[in-house]
C-alpha cells in the first residue's frame, strides 16, 4: 500500500470515528443538558420561555382530502372536468384531486392558485382586480393571479387554500374552491 493511500485511509477512519463519537454524545445529551444548551443560546438562564414560541392551525390531511373532493363534486355536479389542489399555511400541497378528463395544465394552475390564495388570504378573483395597481404582483413566483383559488381561514387568519382549475371560467373555478372550503367544519 503506498504512503498516500495509508494516509488518506487514516484520515477517513479518523473523521468516521470522531463523527460516531460525536453522534453518541450528541444523542445521548441529557433533557438538563439540551436545556441549558437552549439557555445558552437564547442568554436566558431558565431557557426560552412561552412568550418564545407560537401555536399555529393547520388542516389535516382528511380535513383537506374532504374539502377536495367536495369540490371536485361540486364541479362533476356541473359537468365541469378540474383538478383540485389544497395547500398549507406556507404553500406546500397537502392534496390534489386530478379529475377524469381534466386537462394537464389544470393540475399546476390548480396548485398556484390554492398558494396564491393562502399567500395574500383573499381569493384569487379579488387579487386579479389588484393587478390593475400592481402589475408586478403577477411577477412573484409561484404565483396565478387568476379566479379559482380562496383561503381556508381559521380565526381570521389563513391556514390552508384550496384552488380549482379546469373549468371555462375563473369563476367557476372559485365557486367550485369555495364548495371546498364549505365542506370543512361540516
């Protein structure tokens, strides 16, 4: 074995078994010891405290599957072929229903509408008026500044969106959402 390969090979086993060293001590850190790491982070000597921390609401993955599909009902109610999408309180998709026949851009302009939605808490038809004053809006991305998607509000405040496309209008789109969101609580 030449001098080189025995060095880089020393070397791997030396940083493999200080890692694994360092794993073991890391997991096995006692409750008293991980809070006083906290203190120490946060200058506090008891730890953080409550005040340090927030609750949020978040839509389950039944409660979101429900509205979907009540959706995804209310529109086959009216021959319309759509996809529906459902997202959390930061964008990401909890759920999406494609339809039977729905076309294949519906199931993105689905999922940027429900993220539209939640982003700014209002429905996506209100925000398409805002276009006029700020057309830059349509810039950010992720973004579908079109009629299909609403929030799912908890106490006021956005917690998930449900957005709708595929049908002829925008309109449609929005009422089929809103289906969604009344299927919630029921």
């Amino acid at each position: 074995m030449k001098t080189r390969t025995r060095v880089l090979t020393g070397t791997a086993l030396a940083v493999a078994l200080g890692a694994g060293a360092f794993g073991a001590v890391s997991a096995s850190a006692s409750p008293a010891a991980t809070t006083a790491q906290a203190a120490a982070v946060s200058g506090k000597k008891d730890g953080p405290s409550d005040k340090d921390f927030t609750t949020t609401t978040h839509l389950t993955v039944d409660a979101a599957t429900r509205a979907a599909q009540a959706a995804l009902k209310a529109a086959a109610a009216e021959n319309q072929k759509v996809t529906v999408a459902v997202v959390d309180r930061n964008g990401n998709t909890i759920v999406t229903l494609r339809g039977d026949g729905a076309g294949p851009q519906s199931y993105e302009s689905a999922q940027r509408k429900a993220f539209t939605a939640v982003s700014w808490n209002a429905p996506t038809s209100v925000l398409a008026g805002r276009l006029a004053q700020t057309p830059n809006l349509k810039d950010i991305p992720g973004t579908l500044f079109l009629g299909g998607g609403t929030p799912v509000q908890a106490n006021g405040a956005p917690v998930a969106g449900i957005g709708v496309a595929g049908a002829p209008s925008g309109d449609l789109d929005e009422k089929f959402a809103k289906a969604g969101v009344d299927a919630l609580g029921k």
